[in-house]
C-alpha cells in the first residue's frame, strides 16, 4: 500500500493566507526539568491543509462537525491541471475531465509545482461557474492546491457559496507535488472541534 501525504507541516515557518492567525508552537514543559514534553499550539482555523464548513462563508449555515465523515473518507480523483498556465480552473477544464456525479474532486494546479515556502497573491483559484458546476454534481467534496478556493481579493464568492450552500466541504491548502491524476483513496478528517467554521486537517492519498 503506498500513501502519499498530501497535507502542508505546520510549524513556526507554515505561511497563512494574509490576515490570518499565524502559526505558532512554543515548548510549554521540556524535560529534564519536566517528566515530559509538551507543547502550546496556536493556529486559526484555516491553517495549513484544511477544511471550510459551510458556516465558513454562510451565516448560520452547518458547522464542520455537523459534515458527515463519509464526506471525508473514500474513493477520489484527482485532476491535474498543473501544465496549463491559467488564471483559474474553469468549468470547460471541468467538463473535459467528465466528472461523475457524487465523486470527491482534488484539483492539482501549478500551485502545487511553485510550493508553498511563500505565499503568491496570484494562486490558481477555482471559477465561479467551475465551483457551481461541481455543486451541481452533488460532489461530496471539492479540494485544491491552494490556501483559498476562490480569487484572492476577488468579488465573485460562488467559488465558496456555491459548494458550501450544498453542505459540500472544500479542502484548502493541499499539497499535490507528488500525485499523478486518477483515482486514490482518500481520507482527510479534520480536527473534531465542535460548532466551528473550518479545521487543519491531515490529508492523505492512498494510491489503488
Ligand atoms: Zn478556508
């Protein structure tokens, strides 16, 4: 069985989309002085590989623990757009990719070819009409190469609405450098907080 980790490390160094809380991760007791080691963590809720609720962009929409898991585990594509030198991912990208109804859809760009040391204003961004036709797919979940699924400082929200008012969650800040497109097993549980908005998560591929 080869798994490929897919999610981004945290640490001091993790970058954060602008305006979020930064990572940080502070020795709180260390031997020898202590019996153990451990470790004061704070991070906000969209940090590294992670998960948008649908209450992320929706006021008074479900929270990430109110997602089924099923969402979260299971058969998966991934689809690699990482050759083309677009903007965005559009829905005639999507389409000639013919996507099924009910599949979880990882979009691999050449976000994912540049890394993640820095963060690029210019990150490759899913479409509006992209995003609603995966909502229209009754995708169980949508995830991409990058820190936000939608343009950055951009007035369309549909990358976000579109998939989150359909209750589908988008994984964000995936690292896909080393993953060929087609079909994997997917799990990607975030953080069991209750009545949130969104959570890191560790996201694997489990290749068939
Ligand atoms: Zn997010």
């Amino acid at each position: 069985m080869k798994i490929i980790d897919i999610s981004i490390p945290l640490n001091n160094q993790t970058i954060v989309y602008p305006g979020n809380v930064p990572v940080s991760v502070t020795l709180h007791q260390s031997m020898p002085e202590s019996s153990s080691a451990s470790s004061s963590i704070t991070f906000g809720s969209h940090t590294g590989t992670h998960i948008d609720a649908p209450a992320h962009a929706i006021s008074g929409a479900l929270t990430l623990d109110k997602i089924p898991l099923k969402n979260f585990i299971g058969l998966c594509r991934v689809l690699d757009f990482s050759k083309e030198s677009t903007e965005s991912v559009t829905k005639e990208m999507l389409t000639a990719k013919n996507i099924k109804t009910g599949e979880r859809i990882l979009l691999k760009t050449r976000n994912s070819i540049r890394g993640f040391k820095e963060f690029y204003d210019d990150y490759v961004y899913l479409d509006g009409d992209a995003a609603e036709y995966l909502a229209g797919l009754e995708s169980l979940l949508v995830g991409i190469d990058s820190l936000s699924v939608k343009k950055r400082g951009g007035k369309d929200h549909r990358p976000h609405t579109s998939l989150l008012y359909k209750n589908i969650p988008i994984v964000e800040g995936l690292n896909l450098i080393d993953v060929n497109e087609g079909e994997y097993e997917l799990i990607c549980l975030p953080l069991s907080f209750t009545d949130i908005d969104g959570s890191p998560a560790r996201a694997i591929l489990i290749e068939r």
